[in-house]
C-alpha cells in the first residue's frame, strides 16, 4: 500500500489545532481521518464500522466543544477511534489494541481527553448525567457535558434509566444519539421503530427547533415554562403524527434528525443548542462502516474486521489445507442447533450477539426459536427465566464479562426459583485485545457462592457439546457452561453426544509427587509442562480435570487429599474466591494437611494484549506453569534441583 501523505491531520496534536483549521476545510479533515482509520485498522485490526460512521460527528463534537474541560463521554467507546487520532495520540495508533499500546476503548488512565471508562454498553447516559449534576453542584456552570450513544446502546435498561432519571435532576446534559439502525448485528427491538418514526416527521422537527431558537433568544425558554413548552410540543406532536416524542415527555428537548455526515450542519446545531440550558437530545443519523464501501455493505462483518486488503476489501481469514480445531463457539452454534432440532423445548436468547456467539446457524433454521433482546443482558436472563418457568429449555449465551450486569437475574429469577436455564458464557477467561473491559476473569468466583447452581468448564469441543447435551436433560435447573474464546485442541468434534454425570471430573493422568488440578481448557497450558518436568526431573506428577466447579467431586478430592501433600490448581479466572480457592476451602474443611498453591489472576485488571503474550505475563502460559511446579516442588523439599532453566 502506498505511503499517504495527510495535509491535515498530521498537523492536529490536539483540538486547539483542530480548531485552527478554516471550517471549509474540515471535510477534508474528516476525510483524511476516514483515511487513517481504514489504514491503520487494516494493518492492526480493531473496531472499524463504528469509528467510520462517527468521523464528522468527531470532528464537529471536537470543534464545537471546549474539550477536556468539556466532557464527552463515549457510550462502549469502540466508535472512539477519531478521538483518539485527534487528541494526541496519532502517532500511538498503531499500538492500538496491543499489548502495553493504546486501549482500543475510552481510558482515563490514557488520556485526559477519555473522560469516562468504557468497553460495556449503555453507560453513557447515566455517567454523563453524574458528571454534569456534579458539575453543576461545584458551580461549574460552563462546563458542557454530552454523552454519545448509539441505537444499539440505547436498547440496553441502564440507558432508559439514564433517562428517566435525567428529567428529573438538574443538569445540561446533551445525548447525542447515533442512529444508524445497526448494533454489531441490525438492531432489534421497538426502540428502533420508534427512531424511523420519529425521523419521518421533519416538518415538525424543524418547526420545534425553530420556536426554541425564537424562545431562547428572547430568553423566555426557562425552567418553569420549560416542562409546558415540551408537553406542549408533544400534544402538537401527537395531533400531526398520532404520536409522542418520548423524550419531550421525559422533559428532554429533542432536536433533530440531522444528517450525521454534514460535518457543517452539525457545527451548526451543536453550537446552537449549546446555548440551551438543561437536559437536551441530538438526533443523528448516520452510516455505519461511512466512506469504505465493503463496510458500508455488510455492517455486521466490519464490525471488526480483522486485517484487510484496503484497495480489494478482501478480508484475511485464515485458509489452511491442514486441518485445525475449530473455534469453540461454531461448536456451540452447531451444537445449539443440533440439540434444537431433537428437543422442541430448546430455545436460544442472546444479547444483541447471535453472530458473535454464532447463534446465527440456529436463527437460519428456527428464526422463530431464536430471540435477539437487544444489548439487555439482565433481561435475557429474566427472560429465559420466564420461558423456562413455562417449561422452556432456553439457552442463553451471554460473554462471560457482560454477565457481570445480570447478577441479581441470576440470583433472583433463575437461581432461587431453580429454574432450567442453561446459561452459556462466551469468552470466558483472557479475550485478548479487547483488554480489561472485556476478559472473562471473573465468572467462576463470582457463580460459586450461588446455591443451586451447577457450573461446568469444558476442556475442548467434545466435551462443551456433551456437556449442552447434558443441561437439556429434564430437571437440571440452572446449569452454567463457560467456555474460552477461540479454538480449543480436537480436530474431530463432530462426534454423537454423550450426558456426563453431574459433579464427576477426570484423571487425565496418574501421579506420585505432586498433583495438579485444571479447570477447563487450562489443561492443555499444563499437560505439557507436566511432562516436561516428569521428563527432566524423573519425577511424577498427577492430573486431573475438575470438570464441575459446582458441585464439586468431592470423591476425587479426597482421593486427592488423601494421596498428596501438594496440590496446585490452575484457573483463567481471579484467584481470589475462583477454583483454587474452593480447592482450598475443600482440604481445609476436611482436614487434610496439604500445601494448595493457586495458579490464576492477580487482583489486578489485566490490559490487553494477545492471549498469548498475557497468559505468558499472568505465568499461565506453559512456561509459567512448568516453572511454578518446579518452584513448588523444590520449596517442598520433595525434589532437588541445583539449577533449573525454563
Ligand atoms: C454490556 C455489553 N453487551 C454487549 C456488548 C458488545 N457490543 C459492542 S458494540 C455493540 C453494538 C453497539 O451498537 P451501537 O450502540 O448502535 O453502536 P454502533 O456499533 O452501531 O456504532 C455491542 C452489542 C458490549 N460492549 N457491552
């Protein structure tokens, strides 16, 4: 690809230099920045739609306010890519995502220019909103705070509750809400609806903004007479489209829908209602994956691309003749399916993810089985726990870290009632890129103290389709299944189901010495290191997979409390509270005397990085691993090493 020179934005360090641009120009700002992204997102893969369709949006937001003493807050923070770029840290992107570079989401720690942390949707709204109450109760009257927030975002509860409460307390919040009628897939809900209607009636959006400008000029547009004017704009609303604009009644002024890549027009209105004090809503519509053609045509896979030829717009998926695992969640979608077919009672709930979870084969066969909530995770369990109280099986994926919003779903509507829902989650353990937003490190800690709970981690495909097989039996209750991103170790996972018998884990391999205890695909970092160090140091270690973290097999952990004196335990979870600690709490109740060493996550957030180079960090690599049980056997006494060189 050839080198690209950029006239502009090479010289914008910051949006005081922005600023310095001549207004006429910024379209050739906004189409240089365009430009960037598309490169450096080909290069190094990341977040790419979503950044696409903000450009002009970035750049009038970044023109028009004073940032960062003004605050703009990113709802998910994966469209924030032109931010970044503009707010000096140009020369950093091609660090984006990787490890020790940029963090591919807004981060204060990054920049003051991030005002919010993000990377889970829908929070825009509600921390915008405690910005700006907060400003306004230090007497920080200027300060302007705005909260940007797609459609997508805005199908999840917290955002409707952002709302409700914004009507009520006194702030100068503005939402800037990004319509492109996409999430990562089309956007489901009647929320959507409802933004097509509303954008039809322009007449009177254009005769509302217009009284405002006259009113506020004339400064008669205050608080008191404010609640009147919108209640009514809303019965003029309601006589000339049969309809509500549910943000007038809230007591929110909408403006808008205004084209989200006049990069001008937006100047414009954003300067206007600056002016206005109180909660305010600006309607934009925009084009996902906007100036790159492939990505304008197929929103969902440029979503996040991967690497890509920018010139042919081909894609790098990986061709191999040679045959390779596939990755856990095609196992879940073909199984899902497979399943779905023979019990009539399977259905599936997903949060807003059906390709990512590839929910997507069973959606293609039973649509009607099929239910994408929208980005509502508390509701997709609550949901599911309504269908399964109706004698429903529903399986309902969710990523292990978005499930950390539907706790009390769990505790109070499926668990508690011991309801038959099987509970997938995705990307549980280290995701890599995405970094601390998104690892799925703290499922097995925080699942273990729920009664009635049984949780499962499978260690490769056969069993994660066993074990789906197992939770549709009548009368499991509540039955959780994690399991990793990615690719697991068995080429041939296509084999006939089997159920497992609850709470039984595996001996993979017989020991003396030490043994060590694995949970889910964590047994494939430590078979090697184990042979390794049996090879090396004529010594004889025992491995078992625990399979079931609830309930526990407690016969092995006898077997095993009875057998050894030292015990390590490995998990891709928190070691606070996780596995190892259950292991720990087990010896302990039971009086074994033992030495436990816990293999996990620090209590710390862990970045992003490629799996590999984290779990290297963590020490959970095999290499970490192997030195562990040589530093373990040798504090034991039970082995000596003179040197020892991992
Ligand atoms: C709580 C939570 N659930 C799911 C996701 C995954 N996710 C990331 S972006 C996205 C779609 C967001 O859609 P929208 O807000 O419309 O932004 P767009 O990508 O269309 O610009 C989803 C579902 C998330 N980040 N957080």
């Amino acid at each position: 690809m050839e080198k690209r020179t950029y006239q502009y934005i090479n010289n914008i360090n910051s949006p005081i230099d922005l600023k310095a641009v001549d207004k006429k120009n910024l379209p050739k700002v906004c189409a240089e920045l365009r430009q960037f992204i598309i490169d450096e997102v080909s290069k190094n893969p990341g977040h790419l739609g979503s950044s696409l369709g903000v450009v002009e949006l970035t750049v009038a937001l970044h023109y028009v306010f004073n940032t960062p003493y003004d605050r703009i807050v990113w709802d998910v923070g994966h469209q924030a890519y032109g931010h970044k770029i503009l707010t000096g840290r140009r020369d950093l992107f091609h660090t984006n995502r990787q490890f020790k570079g940029l963090c591919g989401f807004p981060s204060p720690k990054e920049s003051e220019y991030d005002a919010f942390g993000v990377g889970h949707s829908s929070t825009s709204i509600s921390a915008a909103l405690g910005m700006s109450v907060a400003s306004l109760l230090k007497d920080e009257r200027n300060r302007n705070v705005v909260a940007v927030i797609g459609d997508g975002a805005m199908t999840g509860g917290l955002a409707f509750e952002g709302l409700n409460n914004t009507s009520v307390n006194k702030n100068n919040l503005l939402i800037i809400l990004n319509d492109n009628q996409m999430a990562i897939d089309p956007v489901q809900g009647g929320f959507t609806q409802y933004l097509v209607d509303i954008t039809t009636s322009r007449t009177y959006n254009k005769i509302r903004f217009k009284a405002y400008k006259f009113l506020n000029k004339f400064h008669v547009l205050t608080d008191d007479n404010k609640k009147r004017i919108t209640q009514f704009n809303n019965s003029v609303k309601a006589t000339l489209t049969r309809q509500n604009n549910i943000f007038e009644g809230l007591n929110i002024r909408y403006f808008g829908p205004v084209d989200g890549h006049d990069v001008d027009g937006l100047i414009r209105i954003m300067s206007e209602i600056k002016k206005f004090n109180g909660p305010k809503v600006l309607h934009v519509i925009t084009k996902k994956g906007k100036g790159y053609e492939p990505a304008e045509k197929s929103a969902t896979v440029w979503h996040a691309p991967g690497k890509f030829d920018v010139e042919t717009g081909e894609r790098n998926t990986i061709k191999t003749l040679v045959s390779t695992p596939p990755l856990f969640q095609e196992v879940f979608g073909e199984t899902l399916l497979e399943l779905a077919l023979e019990n009539e009672k399977i259905v599936a709930v997903t949060p807003a993810m059906p390709s990512g979870c590839s929910m997507v084969i069973m959606q293609k066969e039973l649509p009607k089985r099929v239910f994408d909530v929208g980005i509502a995770e508390g509701h997709a369990v609550t949901f599911s726990a309504g269908m399964a109280k109706e004698g429903m099986i529903p399986f309902c994926n969710i990523y292990s870290s978005f499930m950390q919003r539907a706790y009390d779903n769990l505790i109070h509507d499926v668990a508690i009632q011991e309801l038959n829902v099987v509970l997938c989650l995705d990307r549980a353990g280290i995701v890599g890129s995405d970094g601390a937003t998104h690892h799925g490190l703290f499922d097995l800690a925080y699942m273990r103290c729920i009664p009635h709970l049984t949780i499962a981690a499978p260690r490769n495909e056969i069993e994660l389709r066993n074990l789906m097989f197992t939770a549709q039996q009548p009368d499991m209750g509540p039955f959780v299944i994690r399991y990793p991103r990615g690719k697991g170790t068995v080429v041939d996972w296509h084999q006939p189901m089997k159920a497992l018998e609850i709470g039984k884990g595996e001996c993979l391999k017989q020991g003396n010495n030490l043994a060590v205890i694995t949970i889910g695909t964590m047994a494939s970092h430590a078979q090697p290191a184990i042979e390794k160090i049996e090879k090396e140091f004529n010594t004889s270690i025992a491995h078992y997979d625990i399979r079931f973290l609830k309930p526990l097999d407690e016969a092995m952990l006898h077997e095993i409390g009875k057998k050894f004196s030292l015990i390590i335990t490995i998990e891709d979870g928190v070691i606070i509270g996780g596995f190892g600690s259950a292991v720990l709490e087990f010896m302990s109740d039971h009086k074994y005397p033992v030495q436990v060493k816990r293999l996990g996550i620090p209590d710390s957030f862990i970045e992003h990085g490629t799996p590999d180079e984290l779990y290297h960090m963590l020490g959970l690599d095999t290499q970490g691993i192997t030195r562990s049980i040589a530093e373990c056997l040798e504090s034991s006494k039970s082995l000596r090493f003179e040197t020892f060189e991992v």
